[in-house]
C-alpha cells in the first residue's frame, strides 16, 4: 500500500534537506512506484505509491484541490460511483480516487470523512486556514500516526521516521505494552510517549497551539432491519456480502486469497468465483494460498481447503508450516540499507513478507491479499447465547427470556441460571463482578505494573447498559472495537510490499449485520446460521456444515522445548523484568509447566517472550528512552469528541 509523510514547521522554514532524504529512503520499500512531493511555506510532504488499481496509476500526489488544499490520499475508495454522482463537478467514472476525495473536500469540507468508505488514510493541509487535518477510515486499515510540539506538527503512514529520525528521545509507553500483553493497546496508543495514532473514524485538525480529535461516523443504533421470512434476511445478505467482496477485488492485477478451509475465507474465495465468473471484477484473476502442518494432530485443513480447490477447478499455492527441509525454504534477503537499524513498531513482527509468500507473490504478480479476519466475530462463529439474553433482559420479555435459557441450557449442557448469570453479570460494574477467567492478567506480571493498568491488562472492560441501544448492539461496537485494535498493531509488509484487504469488515455488511435480529446469527444448534443457510450452493456443504473444534498447537511448545537452554538464558537476564513489567521467577515456572506440557496461557506467554527480544532490540537501537518508561509521568491522552 502508498505511504505519506508530512512536516509542518510553524516558522515557515522548510525541514533540513539531509532530514527529509532520509525520510525517503525509509519510505521507499513501502512504495516503490513513484516518488512524488510538496514543499511550500515550511510545509513538506512526501508521497510513496504503491500501485493496486488502474486509476491509482494515473494520480498525482500530494494533489492540489481548486481552492488550493494539499491532499494526500493513501487507499481505496469503494464507493466511487455514489460520490461521482453527488459531487458532479467534471468528475467522470475515469476519475482517480484522491480526484473524487478533493472534489468531495471541495463540497463538504471536513463533512466530507463520512462519506468515504473504503480502507484509507487521509491529510489534508489547507494553507488558507493553515491546518491540516488527518483521519482514517471506519475500522482503520490503514496506519497514520503524528506528533506535534510547539514548532511543528509530523505525520507518517509509518512509525520509524517519527521515532528513529525524530530530533528527541522518546520514552516507552507502558500502557501500550500493557495492550500488548492483553487484548491489545488502545487506539490512540502508539509504543512511544508523544506520539499518537489517528482512531478510526476519527479525524484530528491541528494548527498551531491547538488540536482536537473528533469522531465523523458511529454505526446507528437505530437502524434496525426486520424481514417477515428467513428467506429474505438470505437475500439480502448475499447482496452486502456479495458488494464487500467485489470492492475488495478491485485491482487491474490477480488477487491473491487466503484460503484456509474455515467457512470465512473459504466463503470468500466462493464468492469471488462467482463475481469473477459473471464478469463483474475488477481483478483478471484469484489466486490462493493455504497453508497446512501435518505434524500437528488436530489441525487437518487440507481435506477442506482441496474441497474448495476441487469446486473452482484450480488448485492453489501450499506451504507446509511443519518441518522442511532447510536446503529448499527460500533464505530473506538482507534488509535494504534505508532499514538497517530500523524502529519496529510491534513485538514480534518487523513487516518482512515470509519467503513462501514472496515466492507466492512474485510468481503471480499479486499486489493484494484478502483475509478471512473479522468472520468469526462477525458472522456468528463464537456461539454464546449472553447478547441475546441480554436483549431479552434489558427488554423485560421475561417469557421468551425463560424459554430461551431452557433451550440454550440444553444445548451447552450447564444450569440455567449459570447462564442467567453470564447475561446479567454484563450490567454491573467490572470492578464488582471482576473479569472472565481468560481476560484476567498472566500470573506472572509483577504486581504494581498491574495495579497501574488493570483495564488495559484485561481488554479495556465496559459495562453492558441496559438502557438505550440493544445489548446485542453494544456487544458488536465493543467487538469490533477489538478487531480495530488488533489491526492497529499489525506491521505495514514489506519485500515485497502488499495490500491486504479484509471483506468481513465492509462497512456496509457491518451495518447490515449490526441491524438484524440476533437470533439470525447464532441459535443454539447453529453458529454462523444465516451465512450457512445464505450460502448453500455457493460454498461446498463439506465446508458449511464442517465441525468446529478447538486448535491448540504444539509447535510453540516444542519449540520452547528444543530451545530450553536460549530461554533459560533469557529469564536469567530479562530486561522487562528490571523495568517491572514481568516477575522472571514466574517466567521460568511457566516455562517449566510448557515443558511438561501442561497447560498455559500460550499466546501471552509467547507475547511477553517476544516483548522480551523487543525491548533488548530497542535498547540496542538506542531510540528510546527505556530509563523513563516507568516513570510518573504526564502524558497526553485524546479526548475524542462527538
């Protein structure tokens, strides 16, 4: 995907030539198709392309509107005709997408942002006004992140140019780490103190001395959609669900898919058989890629993955995630000069492409991948009856309540009033019910570091309201506040660069999903009840009525196991430990209870080992300024308005 970069220096003094050659340079491997900038007035922005779409071949940015605003846009807009046809104004169906946005900005000024959807990342500089204006789109595919001091305001796609080629030292966020180390940091967070995240659908306006932060677009709580038979709640979801996926196909070159044999991307790659079939792509072409360990005993995917293969008649790229032999897995290539001695921004995951995917990648001539992340949530797939019940609560329907926690009851095989409990536990405070078991903090965090983040530690908890929007509402905003955080820390890829797209997630289907009845996406013999009885037909029966069962995978354990004497070395010197974030001794006991393969929260134990490795790199790098990360400190928090 293209990347931005812009500096706004309040005296008017154009940034030092040396600063803003480096800051290209570290730009390049994410937009290798053009090399584009402004420089006006103390106001320098640079432009990266990175080309998915025919019209994006033909921009120019930054671009220049009528009235003289400097637009950067970085994205896809997926509702082009729509915007055409309201705007007007010379725009023709050839029209680019960052040409549709300035028209739009024209019309509406900053009224312009709800309009848009798509997955993109915007600046607008208005010299005029002497602003600039910054906003991601619903969910926040698309990364942007600024600083600002009393002589300037920056702001990058990426974080490395703020952090690493920044005139200070920037101190660790630990309430950033303590997201990390749960359900993931907030959305303003970024890992270093003084520098912010753009939220999702939000936009920040700054100018000298000033800055706000303000929300543009909420799913409406009040759109509701009731149909009188289940035959018409199907059609219409396969026409959202249908548009989400022919949006995020729209390239002029072959899309690459994840294919993994669930119902959600093997939905997908169905779906877009059938737009490509009829015509009705952008894309010449779908690929696929799956990806199968034959050494791990309860994850057998490729018996579904072939089903699909075997309906669309092409059989996709495979790799094998179990062991291989080393003399034939493709070796990275060093960094590029312009990284080395990179910031990276998660722990764990620098944006390196894997080589099966670059081999993948290059032999196909892919630029976008589509991901299956957002079906479960969703689509039904997490089958708790909780949001439904607290509907029936929160409404006083005590009849229907009474008859549904008898069916949900026999179905789950518990109590009916352990049920009763999980639904009206929702309306108290977290600090008077506490927090399920698997929210709670890992044991072996050390007490005061808890005690300081107690709610990032345990997922940011709410209280479920019982007046004004359904509780079944209030549950998706919150689970897909989840999603967006999650998505907030994935790393932008590289070598090759990438464009990933995620269909569950339109904003239109969201809006669908977010409007009808509960009980259409989970009863109690059926998850995911109206994608499977949408979809007959189009995605394999093997695959719509598959069984679902948990996956827990070996490979983490036996790795720690054939590594045992690199991580008893690293609990004897752990850097998280002196910053008091971890207990070591903990850390060692848990390691001790993988070993003898007991069970363990892995996914924060192999969290917290890769925050490890993260903060030795970036003690190394000496970007940051670990002395102060657990300091008392100040520190500016958005205060999101609307």
């Amino acid at each position: 995907m293209s990347v931005q970069f812009g500096r706004w220096n309040f005296d008017d003094q154009p940034p030092a030539s040396d600063y803003i050659e480096k800051v290209s340079a570290t730009l390049a491997p994410y937009g290798p198709d053009s090399n584009e900038a402004y420089s006006k007035d103390g106001v320098q922005i640079l432009y990266r392309a990175f080309h998915t779409t025919k019209e994006s071949r033909r921009e120019k940015q930054p671009y220049i509107s009528s009235s003289g605003a400097v637009i950067t846009w970085v994205g896809r807009l997926d509702n082009r005709a729509e915007l055409i046809n309201e705007v007007r104004d010379s725009l023709t169906v050839d029209s680019t997408d960052v040409g549709i946005v300035a028209a739009s900005y024209e019309t509406w000024r900053a009224n312009c942002l709800e309009k848009l959807i798509g997955d993109w990342a915007l600046s607008i500089w208005n010299p005029r006004e002497h602003t600039v204006l910054l906003a991601k789109d619903h969910i926040g595919t698309r990364h942007l992140y600024y600083c600002f001091d009393n002589n300037q305001v920056t702001w990058s796609t990426i974080l490395d140019p703020l952090v690493r080629l920044g005139e200070e030292t920037f101190a660790l966020d630990e309430e950033y780490i303590a997201g990390w180390l749960s359900m993931f940091p907030a959305l303003d967070l970024t890992p270093c103190v003084g520098i912010h995240s753009v939220p999702p659908s939000s936009f920040v306006l700054l100018r000298p001395g000033k800055h706000a932060v303000s929300k543009y677009w909420v799913f409406n709580p009040k759109n509701t959609i009731r149909y009188r038979t289940e035959a018409e709640y199907e059609e219409h979801f396969r026409v959202v669900f249908e548009k989400a996926v022919q949006r995020k196909l729209r390239s002029d070159m072959p899309v690459l898919a994840e294919l993994s044999g669930g119902r959600d991307s093997s939905s997908i790659v169905c779906m877009a058989d059938t737009i490509v079939a009829r015509g009705a792509a952008d894309t010449p072409r779908l690929d696929t890629i799956s990806y199968y360990d034959d050494d791990e005993p309860n994850w057998n995917e490729r018996p579904y993955f072939t089903k699909v293969e075997e309906k669309r008649g092409r059989t996709g790229w495979h790799v094998n995630l179990g062991e291989q032999d080393p003399e034939k897995v493709p070796v990275p290539e060093p960094l590029p000069e312009s990284l080395h001695g990179r910031f990276v921004p998660t722990p764990g995951y620098d944006g390196r492409t894997s080589p099966q995917m670059r081999m993948c990648m290059a032999s196909q001539g892919n630029r976008v991948l589509l991901s299956g992340i957002g079906g479960d949530e969703v689509m039904g797939g997490v089958p708790t009856p909780v949001p439904e019940l607290e509907n029936l609560l929160a409404r006083a329907q005590f009849r229907v309540l009474a008859h549904q926690l008898k069916v949900w009851a026999l179905e789950k095989r518990k109590p009916w009033f352990h049920l009763f409990w999980e639904a009206a536990r929702g309306f108290f405070p977290p600090a008077l019910v506490g927090v399920p078991k698997y929210m709670r903090p890992a044991p072996w965090l050390q007490s005061s570091f808890v005690k300081r983040h107690r709610a990032a530690l345990t997922g940011y908890p709410s209280r479920t309201k019982l007046f004004g929007p359904l509780p079944s509402f209030q549950e998706n905003v919150s689970t897909l506040d989840a999603l967006q955080r999650q998505l907030a820390c994935k790393a932008l890829p590289f070598e090759p660069p990438f464009e990933k797209r995620y269909p569950y997630l339109d904003r239109t289907l969201l809006e669908f999903m977010f409007a009808i009845p509960r009980e259409q996406l989970v009863r109690p013999t059926q998850r995911r009840s109206l994608m499977r009885r949408a979809l007959v037909g189009i995605v394999p029966d093997e695959i719509l009525n598959r069984k679902t069962k948990a996956f827990v995978a070996r490979s983490p354990m036996v790795a720690i196991s054939n590594e045992w004497a690199h991580f008893t070395e690293m609990t004897q010197n752990m850097l998280s430990g002196s910053l008091g974030i971890v207990d070591p001794e903990r850390v060692s006991e848990v390691l001790q209870k993988v070993r003898r393969d007991e069970e363990t929260p892995m996914i924060t134990l192999r969290r917290t080992l890769c925050l490890e490795g993260w903060l030795k790199d970036l003690r190394a790098l000496g970007i940051i300024n670990l002395e102060t990360t657990l300091k008392p400190k100040l520190r500016w928090r958005a205060s999101i308005q609307g």
